[in-house]
C-alpha cells in the first residue's frame, strides 16, 4: 500500500469518527462540563478555570487534527481515482 491509500483509508476513518454520534455526544459533554466548571468557578479558582480552559482547547485540537485527517483522505481519494481505479474501501 503506497502512502496515497494510506492516506485515504486513514481520511475513511477520520470521517467514520467525525461522524460518530458517541464520540459527537463524548465531546459535547465535555465542552459543557468545561463551561459548567468555567461559570461556577469563583473568582480566585483560576486554576480551576486554566485546567476547564485547556480541557476546551485540547478537544478543539483533537477536532482539528480529526478534520485534517479526513481531508487529507478526500484529497488522496482524488489522486487515486486520477490513477483510473477505485479506492480500496476500509
């Protein structure tokens, strides 16, 4: 398997998660949790609201480097079918 069809079976599973409800549902919760922790916070626990913050920040990226991923497969998946054959499918 030659680095293009990686790339694009690995864009195949980044796309499966990306549309996970569960994995959707896991971030969701820990966003709100984060902003629960964040607006409950008194003014003194800057602690509190560092760590809620960077949770925050850390799921982002997590999203981002996700959204890389699978861009990067629909950019292989266009290479491999410009090859004149099909993408093998995951």
């Amino acid at each position: 398997m030659d680095e293009t069809e990686l790339n694009y079976q690995r864009g195949q599973q980044a796309k499966q998660l990306l549309e996970s409800e569960l994995l959707n549902e896991m971030f969701r919760k820990i966003e709100e949790d984060c902003q629960r922790e964040i607006r409950a916070s008194s003014l003194l626990e800057t602690e509190v609201r560092e760590k809620a913050y960077l949770l925050l920040k850390t799921v982002d990226v997590l999203k981002t480097k996700l959204r890389a991923v699978y861009d990067t497969g629909v950019m292989a998946e266009v290479a491999i079918r410009r090859r004149g054959r099909p993408p093998k499918q995951v």
